[in-house]
C-alpha cells in the first residue's frame, strides 16, 4: 500500500504565499494618496481600456495589481454587492469597509482551501468631506486587511515606493501635485512617467458619484505644469 505524499501545513502555506507573491510583483504598482481636494489613484497600465482602476460605488473606487481576470472579477462581485446594499437600505450604508472585510474573507478562504491563491492585491478607497476622515484599505492575496492613512501602494515595489512617499508626500497637496508625486514614485528612472499613465480620483464634497479618469489632454496638462 502506498503511503500519502504528506506536505507540513506551514510549507504549504509558505509555498502558495511565495507563489502569490512573485507572480504579484510582474505586475506594475499602484499607488493612492489623499490630497485635499480628493482620493488620487496612479499606476501605470500599458492597455487602452483595460482598466486597473475602477469605481466600486458613489464614493468607492477599487484597484487591482497582479492578475487581470482575478481582481476583474472580484471587482464586478463588489459591485454586485454594493448595488444589493444600497438598493435593500440605503446608499449612504454602502461603506468601504465592509467591502473589504467581504474581499478579505473570499482571499483567505480561497488562499486556505483552495490550490492555487489568487495572485491579486485590491486596494480599496472610500473618500470623506474631511480628508482626516478617507478611508485605504489595502488587501492581500491572503485575505490580510491593512488600513493605511494618507497613502498606500500596492506591488512588488511597495515598501521602496513607500519609503519615498514617507519622505515627499504632504497632506496639504492638492489632487495635482499628487498626481505628479505618485508619477514620479512610481518611475524606475530619475524622470516621471508620462506615458501608460492610468490615473482616476475620488473628488470631494460632490454629491452622488465622485469617480473621474483623468486622461488626455487634462492629464497631460497636470504632469507638465510646474505649480
């Protein structure tokens, strides 16, 4: 009789761990800051329309580094949960936080259960009419719910690119100045990106959806302007 291949629980969860993390780190980071006047999201997306930035609800917006199809799907679950929420009470009871705790049970369900984890980190912004109040939930492939103030990143670069934002991100900047700080934090040279740029931002203080793309010609204007 043949005995059972026996794997240690602890390796098993190492192995997937290890296996999440590196097929993450391919994929190019996404950084969110709290500026005065709203939420900036930035990362850099080679495609036209498909989107790592998205708007989960009236001031809920969603980002996905790693697998394209994985987080695409976990960001339509979210919406379809949100919608059901706000239709059964009421819209202002839809709340980032609860999201995020729902995705971080999927995530550690699956990375537990299941033999491939997913290869996702979801980040997930609420904005407030006072910036002290914005909410950043950052998501790992384990299910783990990290709340972060003022900035996070997502990626296999987070912790150099966090290191940088400690040091030149200022609450006081506007959605401008951030866009352009988180263009340069993200560069592997001395110079911004300028180019493959996706950027979207939660406004503050609008009634109803606050979810905008900044694209083209806006975009540009923003990156070239030295105010």
């Amino acid at each position: 009789m043949a005995m059972p291949f026996y794997v240690p629980p602890e390796q098993m969860m190492k192995d997937r761990a290890d296996y999440a993390r590196k097929n993450i780190a391919r994929g190019r980071d996404v950084v969110a800051l709290s500026a005065t006047d709203g939420i900036v999201i930035v990362t850099e997306n080679q495609f036209r329309t498909l989107f790592k930035i998205s708007e989960i609800y009236d001031r809920i917006a969603f980002a996905g580094v790693g697998k394209y199809n994985e987080f695409e799907m976990l960001r339509a679950a979210g919406v379809r949960q949100a919608d059901l929420k706000g239709y059964s009470f009421a819209r202002e009871d839809v709340n980032a936080r609860a999201l995020a705790n729902a995705y971080g049970q999927t995530l550690g369900q699956v990375f537990t259960h299941e033999m491939k984890p997913y290869e996702v980190e979801i980040l997930l912004a609420e904005v407030h009419d006072r910036q002290e109040d914005d909410e950043l939930y950052r998501i790992l492939y384990d299910g783990i719910v990290m709340d972060d103030e003022s900035t996070t990143v997502l990626g296999g670069r987070a912790e150099r690119i966090a290191e940088q934002l400690a040091t030149r991100f200022d609450p006081g900047m506007d959605s401008a100045a951030a866009i352009r700080l988180g263009a340069s934090v993200l560069s592997d040279t001395d110079e911004p990106l300028t180019t493959n740029l996706e950027v979207a931002m939660l406004l503050r203080g609008v009634a109803g959806r606050s979810f905008r793309r900044i694209t083209g010609e806006q975009l540009d204007a923003i990156l070239t302007s030295t105010d």
